[in-house]
C-alpha cells in the first residue's frame, strides 16, 4: 500500500523546513512548487501551487480566506462544491503521485481543509499519515506580525489556534506525530526517527546518507521572531494558545476529550470576539452614517448659500440697472427743459 504524507501546521510554524527534511529523505513533492520569497521564505515553501490553488477555491466557496480563523461549517466536505473540488485533490494525487513511491504534500492551508484531501487518499487506497509542524504560537504571532504590520496579535493567536486544533481534529485516527519545530532544528535525527517509528515507514533514503544535507539546509532557517508581547489578555486567547500548544507536544500526546476541550474554548472565544466585533462594525455604520447625514446638511447649507449669494448679487444688478434707469430719465428731462426755454425765448422775441 502506497503511503502517503501529509504535513499539517500553522503558517510560519517550520511545515517548509520539515517538508524539505522529508524531501531529502525521498519523499516526492510534485511539479511546480511554490517559488521561494526571499523576504517571507528564502529558504523555500516547498508546496505544489496546485495544492493551494485549489484550497484557496475551497475557502472562496465560503466566503473565507486562508487568513480568517472563522471556522468552515462543520459538513463543508459533504457539500456538493466541496465535493466537485476533492474530485480535482483526487485528479491532482492520481496525476501527479501514480509513480511515486513516497509522495508529499504540504500546505499550511491543509490544516483547515485536510477532510477532503485525507477522503480523496483514501479513495485511492493509499495509507495517509500526518506530521504536524508546531511552534510557540507567540513566535508565530510575532513573525505574522513582521510580515503584516496591521495585523493585531489577538488575531494571529486566534490564527493559529484554528490551524492546530484542526489540524489535530481532522488527522485523528491516522498514524501522525507532532513535531516541535525546536526540536527539528536542534536534534533533526531524532524527529526522523520519531517519523520512521511512528509511521512504520522506512524512507528511500537513510539517515546516513542526507544528514550533511538536512544540517545544512537546517543551518540556513531563519528564526529572527521573538515571542510577541500579549499584554493584559483580557480573553485569556494567549493562554488558551499557549496550553494547546503544550498539549499538542506532550508524549503521548493527550486523549481527544482534551483537545474537544480546547477546541470548545476556542470556539467560545470567536464567538465573543466576533460579538464585540459586531457592535464596533454597528457603532462604526452608526457613526458613518452621521457623518453621511452631516455631510448631506452641509452640502445643503452650500447649496443655499450659493442660493442666497446669486439672489443678492442678481438684486444688486437690478438695483444698479435701475439707478442708471433714473439717470438717464433726468438727464432727459433736464435737456427736454432746456429746450423748452430756447423755444419760449424765440416765441417772446
């Protein structure tokens, strides 16, 4: 039976640098991979752009974006878009993975969509197994930070907590492991063992023979991000982070009733966060529309000044028109007085 990796985790989590770990190890990875972004990943993203393109129209369908932590209804995968979708994610596995003996796939996006492509698998017969990539989701909240300065950090954690616990929801059942993305920089032969134990596997290539190449590839990761500061936390949203992610990196890792647990507390944050987002979207088109209503009455009084303005300057005219009238009338009657005095003179002579 063919396996199958899939590797799950939050963006700026190490899912690059544990992808091209397993890539070296000869897992294959597909045509037309994701460029490297000398800013964001210099050292590669290591994801097929067929796998997100497609995952991307899978968060359009719902009006959401890869970038939202709202959660994706509960049956996306049963609905008949969704379905069409995993028809191309089984398409693209067929195509592109037929030959392969070690195939790979990795998006961070994965996390939130990985139902439809673990279905699309297992449609195949292949066997699907899981690595997910964790970090302190304060370091990711700084790097996302880093990356898009608008970003609130209340909003990245949230982020973050909606990739992992879906990730861990979505891939339960499957022979998976968690690696700490601390701990592949640090000791990369021990997660490769952990992977080989955990998912029965052996890889075509040994350790032996690629470890000078993962070290040095290892070597060039870039972990400029500090834990961010979170300040008061007044929804604890930094401590229900930071205890998912100390659950997700226990061994073993704990029972599904906790990460229920966690999930549930997730989801009652969102669901107040989003609340207060409500009446600050409601106070700000209150105050839009005031602003609307005010502008509306000072184009009025404008109006009406321009109004008041032409009236007076077009009684001025007349005013003036009206003295010039009475000039010239005197100025008549003056010359018609004149003439009348030449002419009463010559009949008295």
């Amino acid at each position: 039976m063919k396996t199958c990796i899939f590797v799950l985790g939050m963006h700026r989590s190490g899912t690059s640098a544990l992808t091209r770990t397993l890539n070296l190890l000869g897992a294959e990875l597909g045509p037309e991979l994701k460029q490297a972004d000398a800013i964001d990943n210099p050292t590669g993203y290591w994801e097929a752009e067929r796998v997100v393109e497609l995952n991307d129209q899978l968060f359009a369908h719902f009006d959401s974006h890869y970038m939202e932590y709202l959660p994706l209804p509960g049956d996306f995968q049963d609905q008949r878009p969704v379905q069409l979708m995993a028809e191309q994610a089984l398409k693209y596995l067929v195509n592109t993975f037929s030959g392969a003996s070690l195939p790979a796939l990795k998006d961070p996006r994965l996390s939130r969509t990985f139902p439809v492509w673990r279905h699309a698998a297992e449609r195949l017969g292949w066997r699907a197994v899981a690595a997910l990539s964790v970090r302190d989701p304060r370091q990711v909240a700084d790097s996302l930070m880093r990356r898009d300065r608008s970003y609130a950090v209340e909003d990245a954690l949230l982020l973050w907590l909606a990739y992992m616990l879906d990730a861990e929801r979505y891939s339960r059942g499957l022979p998976r492991a968690t690696i700490s993305y601390d701990d592949l920089l640090a000791d990369p032969a021990a997660v490769v063992s952990t992977l080989a134990t955990t998912w029965d596997l052996g890889f075509p290539q040994s350790w032996a023979d690629v470890e000078a190449d993962v070290r040095g590839f290892l070597q060039l990761e870039l972990r400029r991000s500090q834990p961010v500061d979170t300040g008061a936390d007044p929804l604890s949203i930094a401590a229900l982070a930071d205890e998912t992610a100390a659950a997700l990196v226990r061994r073993p890792l704990p029972d599904a009733a906790i990460f229920d647990a966690l999930y549930t507390r997730f989801r009652m944050l969102t669901d107040a966060t989003e609340a207060v987002r409500r009446r600050d979207r409601q106070a700000n088109l209150r105050l839009k529309a005031d602003n609307v209503e005010l502008a509306a009455i000072s184009e009025k009084r404008r109006h009406e000044q321009q109004e008041i303005t032409r009236i007076a300057d077009e009684r001025l005219n007349q005013v003036r028109a009206l003295g010039i009238g009475i000039e010239e009338r005197e100025q008549r009657i003056g010359e018609l007085g004149r003439t009348i005095r030449y002419l009463e003179t010559l009949v008295g002579s």
